[in-house]
C-alpha cells in the first residue's frame, strides 16, 4: 500500500468508509465487520472513515472493539451534525416541527456531540473532525470556531468539512486551517472535478472521496433493482430507480470492458480513476466484507493509460444524489 498525506500524517492511499457496517446497505454482521476491520490494519488501510449518525451510534461502538487495542495503528475520522438524537439538538423549532432531518452546526451541539462519539469510540482524541453537513442557521465560521477549541484543548488534531464548495472552504481557513474535504467523487458523480477539486490541490488541502464506487453500483454487482435488500436504503435513491437504473447500467458497461481488458474487476478501475484525480485524493470505499476489501486495496496497483482515462472521461450517473430532503442540505 502506498502513502499519501493528511495533514502531517501519512496514511494508505485508500482508505475505508465504515457506514455500511452498521447502517443503510443491509444487515449488518458485526463479526464480519470486525474481520474486515482488523484485516485492513494488515493491508495497511489505516484511515477509517466513521460519523456518529451512522447506526445512531452503532458504528462507532462497533469501532471501538477493534481500536480498543489498535488504537495508536488506525488515523481515525469521524463526523457531527446530522442529528440523530433529538435530544441533543438546539434546533428545538425543527424538532417541534418533526422535520426529516435535522443539521446542528453550533457550538453548544458540536461539545455535545465530540463527547458522545469519544465515548462511543473508547478513545480520547480524533484525528479527523468533520462537519458533516453545513447548518444554514450558523455562520460557518462559528461552527469551526467550536472546532478549533477542540484542536487547542488536544482532543482534536485536524479540522474537516464534507459536502462543501469553495466559498464555505474559504471562510472556514481564516478561522482555523481546514485539513481535508470529504465530498463524494467517482465516475458517476463529477460534481467537484472543476472547482473544489483543484482549490483543495493548490491549497494544500486533502480531498476525501467518498462513495468513489458510486455506493456500489460501479463495481458491477448489481445488475437489477431487486438485487439490493429491501432493508438497503440504497432502493431510495433516485439513482437506482427506474429509468435512471438502467441509464446507469450503461456506464457501468464502460467500466466492465476497461477491466475486462486488463483483468482486473470494474470496482479496481472505478477506484484507480479516483487516485489518479491527483496525489491529494484519498478514496474511501465502504465495504464489511473481506473480500471485498482486499479487491479495492489492488487497486492501487492499478495503472490507466491516457487512452483509458479518455474514454471514462464522459462517464457521468444520471439521477439525483439523494433524494429530496438529503439534496437540500448539499452545498456547492
């Protein structure tokens, strides 16, 4: 596994997105998970990527069983401010309100939050401190302001924000230095590749992208609508319904005869065109399962001629994100 930098820090180029562990793609199967988990370590995937609304919690529980004893092996990121527990949130008007989902970006929520998931994890500091999502009703600039406190008091090493554009970017840096942005990035979804792709490059800012297997859809497993579970809430998003299912399909042809090509399978190719967005790039792919794991961590051995990186150049998901009230808090 090669290296590439957060911060002062250098970590696997791939990296390993946790959710679908404890939540949104189907059961979960805790020992499986922690196989995985653990046989990362191994292939030196050491940059896991968690949010304590993944599971309500769950899976930053389940982390904690492994970190527990790896601890000083793993760089650990987490992420606050999609409410899970309304309890917590000083957006009482959209709690009254019943609101499908609630954004909490101050201070007094972000301290709350930061508690619960160091108690959860079973550690005492995070490496990785993201915004999940930006909360309107809060100057940016107060909710990393709160951040930064974190950072002084050495319970944070380095500030993250997700789904951001550069305008939000460049207010955060002149309240404290923002480390790494974590947009989604793939050959389905090039939403970021003409602003904050090059702005994070040339500001020395590590880009994190997550879902770069297009949340699985590129690596060819799935061939129909009735292959996801219906407990998967992947059967929710836009992308993977009707005419846009089939639409998709198409693009993931593409991908399916690259790799056919160079006999590898088409998640190694969706994987190889991320890192070779820019050495600043880190994806990280989510899995539970081991064999997967070990298929995404050949990627990057993976080499695309000039000649490969044209033809997937057009390649584009046809589809919204998410569905409506998950679009509505996507900033650019």
């Amino acid at each position: 596994m090669k290296h590439r930098t957060i911060g002062l820090d250098s970590v696997g180029e791939i990296g390993l997105g946790c959710m679908g562990m404890s939540w949104a793609y189907g059961s979960p199967d805790d020992a499986e998970s922690i196989r995985t988990l653990n046989r990362a370590l191994e292939l030196g995937i050491n940059f896991w990527d968690t949010a304590d609304v993944y599971g309500s919690g769950k899976n930053e529980e389940l982390l904690s069983k492994v970190l527990k004893d790896r601890r000083d092996d793993v760089f650990l990121a987490t992420k606050f401010g999609n409410v899970f527990d309304r309890a917590m949130t000083s957006h009482q008007d959209l709690v009254a309100a019943n609101a499908p989902w609630i954004v909490d970006g101050t201070p007094e929520y972000i301290k709350k939050a930061f508690d619960q998931s160091i108690k959860r994890l079973g550690v005492d500091h995070i490496d990785l401190y993201y915004q999940h999502r930006v909360d309107d009703r809060v100057p940016i600039e107060e909710t990393v302001g709160a951040m930064k406190e974190l950072v002084d008091q050495g319970k944070v090493r380095y500030i993250g924000l997700s789904e951001v554009g550069v305008e939000t970017i460049e207010r955060a840096r002149k309240v404290a230095p923002i480390t790494a942005v974590q947009n989604e990035l793939s050959l389905w979804t090039r939403d970021f590749e003409d602003d904050v792709l090059p702005y994070t490059e040339q500001n020395g800012i590590t880009f994190v992208a997550y879902s770069p297997l297009g949340r699985g859809f590129l690596t060819g497993e799935i061939k129909k609508f009735e292959d996801l579970a219906e407990t998967d809430g992947r059967r929710n998003m836009p992308r993977f319904q009707g005419d846009n299912f089939e639409t998709n399909l198409k693009l993931v042809s593409v991908v399916e005869e690259i790799a056919a090509r160079k006999c590898v399978a088409p998640a190694q190719i969706a994987l190889a065109w991320v890192l070779a967005q820019g050495e600043h790039v880190i994806p990280i792919p989510g899995t539970k399962r081991v064999k997967w794991l070990e298929q995404n961590a050949l990627s990057a051995g993976v080499q695309l001629t000039s000649e490969d990186l044209d033809e997937l150049k057009s390649l584009e998901g046809t589809g919204d994100r998410y569905g409506m009230t998950g679009m509505a808090f996507l900033k650019r």
